[in-house]
C-alpha cells in the first residue's frame, strides 16, 4: 500500500515508521521542516522513543520511509492516510482548540483522490469525525464520503516511549461512517499492525470494530477519564487517611486483593498529554457528566492543597527558599506536558517563597527555558516538594539538602526510614 500519515510528532512518526516496517511505501506530512530534513536523514527528531533511531536508519535510506511538508507530495494516490495532528484543550473554558487539526483536515481534503481510506487516531470529542472531519473532507475534496472516499476513527493507545511495543499489545479500535469503511480500516489495519498472543483478554487481540467512529470515539476518552476519575477518588481517600491517621497505601493494598477493586494511587498531579485533557473532550459533549468534572478539578487542585498543608507546618513561607523536585510529569520520562511543576511552582510563589526546580533529565539551561531557576543537589534549601517519581529521588535523604526543614513527598516516592528525624508529609498519609 502507499501510505500517508500527517503529523510527524511522538505518535505520527513511529507510527510512519511502524507502517514502513510492514513493507508499505509511508510518506509523512509535517509542517515543521527542521523535524522533516532531520527524518530524512534518517535520525530521530526527538530522544527517547525505543527503537525509532535504528527503524529510522535502515527504513529511510531504503526508500520505504520519507518525509515532506507538501501535502500535494502525499496525499494525491494514497491508499490510506492516518491523522494524528495534535487537538487542546482551552484551560480556562475547557472547550477543545481544533486549530491544527482542522488546518491538516482541510489540508488534506485539497488534495484527496478516490478511493482513499482517511483515519483519524487523534483522540476526538464523541461525533467528531462524523460531524465536523467529514463535511470539511467533502467540501474540500468534491469527493463524496462512502462512495468516493471512507472514513474511520481509529484511536491511538501508546504510550511515548513504547509505542512500538503497544501497538503488539492493545487491540487496535476501529469504528468507520459506512460497513464498507469498516471493511477497509480492518484490512489496512491488519497489514501494518502485529499484535502478542493475550489470553487475558475476551476475544484473541488484534482489530476490534465497534462498528461506529462514535463507539470507537468514546472508547479512546473512556479508557482514559477512567483513570482520571479513579486517580480523584484515590486522592480524595488520600486526603481523608492522612487526616485521620490512616496510611491510605495499605488501604488500597488490602481493597485490590479483592479481584473487584483497582484503585489506583494519590499523587500531587496527573500530567501527560492525555489524562488531564480527555476527561475535558468528553464534558464538551457530555456536560452532565458531574463526576469526571468533580474528579478533574480535584485532581488539578491537589498540588495548591499540599502546598498549603506545607504552609500549615512550617508558618509563613515568605523568604523561604523551596525546590521542587522534578519537572517531568511522570518518572523517567522527559517531558513536561500539563506537569504538576507548573501549579506546584505557582503555588509556593503565590507565598512567597524562593522556587527553583531540580529534574535529573534536564539540563540548567532547559530549566530556564521552562521559566525556572535550576537547582542543583547540595545546595541550602528550607522545603522540598517531590512533584516527579524519578528513580534518583528514591534513595534522596536530608544530608543532600542542607537545611531542609520538611519534605512533602506527593508521589509516596521517598524511603521513610531514610527520613527519620526530618519532618515530612506524604500524600495519602499521616506521616
């Protein structure tokens, strides 16, 4: 097949690559030409993505993987094109921003020819595909969909960093407008995807149709609140263990040994690109839904709620100097997309302490081009704020930060015997 995927990010391009390893001709579409030239000189624009580099290095040169900004080069021909431009999320209104994804939609409606599959992977707002993607691909193509063209929703499920590894793992969902669309996202889908043997699972893994791009919508954007939903209840016992004495770790222990309970775990933040933004797509077409509003909010207010409690034991933060331990969203990984730094930074300058931020993975200079002032280990400090569970912070202890006077651990990441004798709060715990 000639493959076409638009949007060459952390998703797109191993994607691509994934296509191109199948043995199809893939050709990606971006608007960023630095990302573009570096492509095809078969190096990864971006680090830590297992296995792109080496992908990249034999795929490229062999001709069965190149990269362009004209669309005119991609589309026209095409057997299939994968979407997967970027869609935000207004922080003040929550509404979704289709900037960029409706500049690619039209984009690539310009140059559609018949008889192409167009999937979207990008996680969309229920009836998006079908509502808004298909009258701008007709408009913009003179093409009919179902007759000269078909279109299908089919989310991505990967996390950066192993992508090539999930896309074996997860059934890959797929949900079109027409069941001749459904044909056709099943057969593309099964040549450019292998999937692991699970015998967990109800049915073998592979593709699944949920026989509608709004089944196929909504599962992506379930999936997800879920874990949204459940990490705010995980926080809301936290809140309530530590105030009353209890070790709110022990509590989920004991309630997961029972093959009906999986609540996950309390933390000062839930970062990423997907969980604090999917819970917020699905209130845009289900503002009803009171409980993943209520579970977000709590969620995004946990960091001001520990800092506050730090504000409780130590008096007046004003002068203080603070570092907050982790800039990443998640351990191990460098990136800081909606990270717990940001909120947890604001909220010990609102008091008027001195902020700098400590993160292993990233240089002083990255630092301060992410608006802080860097830290390095062994300097004087008066609190600590661990926002990351990367591995170096597990074994931290009071003698590498001279003067600490408290530690606030939001993600349960620090050793207490290590402690001892040092005043430190843990979310979820009395401690």
């Amino acid at each position: 097949m000639r493959i076409a995927v638009v949007a060459l990010g952390k998703i797109g391009l191993p994607l691509a690559v994934q296509f191109a390893s199948s043995g199809h001709d893939v050709i990606g579409v971006d608007v960023n030409q630095k990302a573009v030239d570096i492509i095809n000189e078969g190096r990864e624009p971006f680090p830590g993505e297992a296995h792109l580099e080496e992908r990249l290095a034999e795929l490229i040169p062999a001709g069965r993987l190149r990269a362009t900004t004209d669309y005119a080069e991609a589309i026209p021909g095409a057997d299939a094109v994968v979407l997967v431009a970027p869609v935000f999320v207004n922080d003040e209104t929550w509404e979704p921003d289709f900037k960029y994804m409706d500049s690619a939609t039209k984009s690539l409606a310009e140059h559609l020819t018949p008889g192409t599959l167009v999937s979207y992977e990008t996680t969309l707002p229920v009836g998006t595909t079908r509502n808004r993607w298909k009258p701008m691909l007709e408009e913009g193509s003179g093409l009919v969909e179902g007759k000269d063209f078909f279109l299908a929703y089919s989310p991505e499920r990967v996390l950066t960093g192993r992508v090539f590894a999930d896309l074996r793992k997860y059934p890959k969902l797929i949900g079109a407008l027409s069941d001749e669309g459904n044909r056709r996202a099943r057969e593309f889908y099964e040549a450019v995807l292998q999937f692991d043997e699970r015998t967990d699972l109800p049915r073998p893994n592979g593709v699944w149709d949920l026989g509608t791009t709004e089944a196929s919508e909504m599962a992506k954007l379930a999936e997800t609140t879920y874990r949204d939903v459940n990490i705010g209840l995980a926080n809301q016992f936290g809140l309530f263990a530590a105030s009353h004495g209890i070790d709110v770790y022990k509590v989920i222990e004991a309630c997961n040994s029972q093959p009906y309970s999986h609540i996950h775990r309390p933390g000062i933040a839930v970062g990423g690109h997907c969980i604090p933004v999917y819970p917020r797509l699905y209130l845009s077409t289900d503002p009803d839904a009171d409980i993943v509003r209520v579970a977000r909010q709590l969620n995004a207010s946990m960091p001001e709620r520990l800092v506050a409690q730090a504000e409780g034991i130590l008096g007046d933060l004003s002068g203080l100097r603070a570092v907050v331990l982790g800039a990443a969203y998640r351990g191990g990984v460098k990136e800081t997309a909606f990270s717990g730094v940001f909120p947890t930074v604001k909220a010990l300058k609102d008091r008027g302490a001195d902020v700098v931020v400590h993160d292993p993975l990233y240089t002083d200079e990255e630092l301060r081009g992410l608006g802080f002032e860097p830290y390095a280990i062994g300097g004087e400090v008066d609190l600590a704020v661990l926002q990351t569970d990367h591995a170096d912070y597990k074994e931290l202890t009071p003698a590498q930060l001279p003067g600490i006077k408290l530690i606030v651990d939001g993600r349960a990441a620090t050793d207490p015997a290590l402690w001892a004798g040092t005043p430190r709060i843990v979310v979820g715990t009395a401690s």
